[in-house]
C-alpha cells in the first residue's frame, strides 16, 4: 500500500509517500480502508518535533483520524463494507495512523457511521466536529436560547463549531484577530475584531476558548453570571495559566471547564452524526487534496493557503 512513513524530524518539503505492507489483522483490531482523512496541528508537531520522543513508535505512519470502510473486522462484531470514522486513541502516534491506503486501528477507536455525506466531506468531521460537539454539548451545556462566543473563531474548530452551534439556534458571536478574516466569519450573528481585550465590548453565555490561555482571563470576564468557559484551543500558543489565582480570577457564579478529544465513544458519534442528518448539516472545509498531493497540502498549511479544514481524500 502507499503511506506517508516517517523515522526523524520531517518537514513538509520532505514529505514522501513509499510503498509499505499492509497491516496484518490481529485480534481486537480491524483494518480500514482509508477513503480520507483530515489534517490536524498535532500531527504537524509530531512530525517536526515529537518523533524524537521514545513514546512515539518509529517508523510511524502520521493520522489520528480518518474515514473509510472496514476491509477485514477481525474477530469483532463489525462487517466487511461498514462505514466507518476513526479518530484518536493513540492512533498516529503509538500505533501507525492514517496517512496511508489502510490502516489497523484498536476496535474502540472505531465508530460506524450513518451518513450520505461524500467521503471527501465526511473526511473534515471527526477529529474537528467531534471536538467541537463535545466542547458544546458535554462541557458548555449550549441550548438554543443561549449567546455562544467562539474566541479564535477562524480556524477548522472554530468554523465547525458555529455550523453546530447556529444549526442549534443559538446566537453566536466569533472573532478574529486578523482584520482581513472579518468577512470569513459571515455564519455569525456578530463579529468582533479581537486584540487580546474583549471585556467590556461584549457578553456571552457560554465561551468557546480557541486562543486559550492567553486570553482565557479576559474571556472569563467576558462571561454573564451563570455562564461557562471551555478551554479547548491553543492557537495563542500559550499552553498553561502562570499564578492563576481562581478565587479572584473565575467570576462569582461562573465556571471553568476544559475538553480533551481523546475520549469518544459511539453514543457521543450516533448522536453527533443524528443531529447533522437532522439539520443536514454539511462540514466546513478549507480545501480537498488527493492523496497523492499531501506535500503540496502540508506545505499550502505551512503557507497559510488554505483556511479551515484540510481534507485528503485517498
Ligand atoms: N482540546 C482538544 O482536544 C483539541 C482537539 C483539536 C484541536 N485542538 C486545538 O484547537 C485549535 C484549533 O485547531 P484547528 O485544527 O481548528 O486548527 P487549524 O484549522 O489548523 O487553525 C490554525 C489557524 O488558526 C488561525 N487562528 C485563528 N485565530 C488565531 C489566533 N488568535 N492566534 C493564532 N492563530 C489563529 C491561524 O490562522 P491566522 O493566523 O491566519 O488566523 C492558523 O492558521 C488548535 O490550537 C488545536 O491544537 C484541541
């Protein structure tokens, strides 16, 4: 089969895709046929940096998400042809992931799925809608009656989660830190341009941090009493709160919450894939390379071409 293989740090300039086996099914695993999957930051770190890590396993095959259907179920209760996503769990990172034409992936990190979507745009919905789904539902308890603030809003996360939160019924206010990126933000109901300070200018119900902690002290503030802010996002590239004091940093009355993707289950994904049936609900995507091109698509991100999410279909 084809894949992307890696051993050392990797640019996307050096980005080749080899021939390699196919994965031998064992027991408790199942191998999908990968039709597509999208591109994440993590996966960028891993290859630049993380590789050198003993956690990781090498020579790694990068992904930790895809769609496809299952090409041999092993000996688990899934059938040849399903549809299926997969995301997480280690995958692309202790076990090879899905930068490749198959790929052997435990059976709990795989989900079926009921969906008439195109690969290519079922391809942008795991990792990114699943994230932002949780974000939402399982920490900020969204209802259509609430004001949502996506902080960081564009970005794949961000687009993903206004499609959910507007398909809700809720109000949603996004912002950008780029002038130019105003426009792109055309889904919300308000727009604000963000230069680290948006106490004051507004209020919101519920927060969506995409900056993360850069911003989340000022986000907090931002928040009506009752209200919840969800620590998801790190575009500000800050990663932890320095001499965070919650007693006098946390409003009275509101709450601190964070997500972590790496836990999802098939209740979560039948729920999640019920409601975009529902709301026929087509994913943002950025832009859909062939497999072939996956060079030219890490680069074009490196670049900053393309904005939302990238999808490779195989
Ligand atoms: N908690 C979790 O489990 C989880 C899961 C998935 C992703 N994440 C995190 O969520 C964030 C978004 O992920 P993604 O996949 O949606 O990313 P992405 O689509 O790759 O977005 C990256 C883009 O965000 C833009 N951006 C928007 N606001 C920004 C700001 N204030 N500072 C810097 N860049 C900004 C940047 O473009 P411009 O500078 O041109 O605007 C950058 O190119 C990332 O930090 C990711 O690590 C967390």
């Amino acid at each position: 089969m084809k894949a992307v293989l890696i051993n050392k740090p990797t640019n996307s300039e050096e980005i080749e895709i080899v021939e390699t086996s196919i994965p031998v099914v064992r027991s408790g695993w199942v191998l999908v046929k990968v039709k597509a999957f999208g591109i994440n930051h993590s996966e960028k770190l891993l290859r630049t940096f993380e590789i050198e890590k003993d956690y990781i396993k090498k020579p790694i095959i990068p992904g930790i998400e895809c769609v496809g259907v299952i090409e041999n179920p092993s000996d688990t209760h899934l059938k040849r042809g399903d549809k299926v996503i997969a995301l997480m769990g280690g995958m692309g990172r202790s076990f090879n992931g899905s930068y490749a034409e198959y790929v052997l992936i435990p059976r709990k990190n795989v989900f079926t799925v009921r969906s008439e979507l195109p690969f290519e745009l079922l391809g942008a919905i795991p990792e990114t809608y699943f994230t932002a789904w949780g974000s939402l539902f399982e920490c900020l308890r969204l209802t259509k009656d609430d004001t949502l603030l996506v902080r960081g809003a564009t970005c794949a996360l961000g687009y993903a989660a206004i499609d959910i939160a507007k398909a809700l019924g809720a109000k949603v206010i996004g912002t950008t830190h780029k002038r130019e990126k105003l426009s792109l933000l055309n889904g919300c109901d308000q727009v604000v341009l963000d230069d680290g300070t948006l106490e004051g200018q507004l209020r919101a119900n519920e927060i969506l941090e995409l900056v993360g902690p850069k911003t989340l002290r000022d986000s907090a503030r931002c928040l009506y009493k009752g209200g919840i802010v969800c620590q998801t996002g790190l575009l500000g590239g800050v990663y932890t709160l320095d001499g965070f004091d919650p007693i006098k940093e946390i409003p009275n009355g509101c709450y601190l919450t964070g997500f972590f993707s790496n836990f999802p289950t098939q209740e979560i994904i039948d729920e999640m894939f019920s409601f975009f049936n529902k709301n026929r609900l087509q994913p943002s995507v950025g832009k859909i390379y062939r497999f072939k091109d996956i060079r030219r698509a890490l680069i074009d991100i490196d670049e900053h071409k393309v904005d939302g999410k990238v999808v490779i279909k195989v």
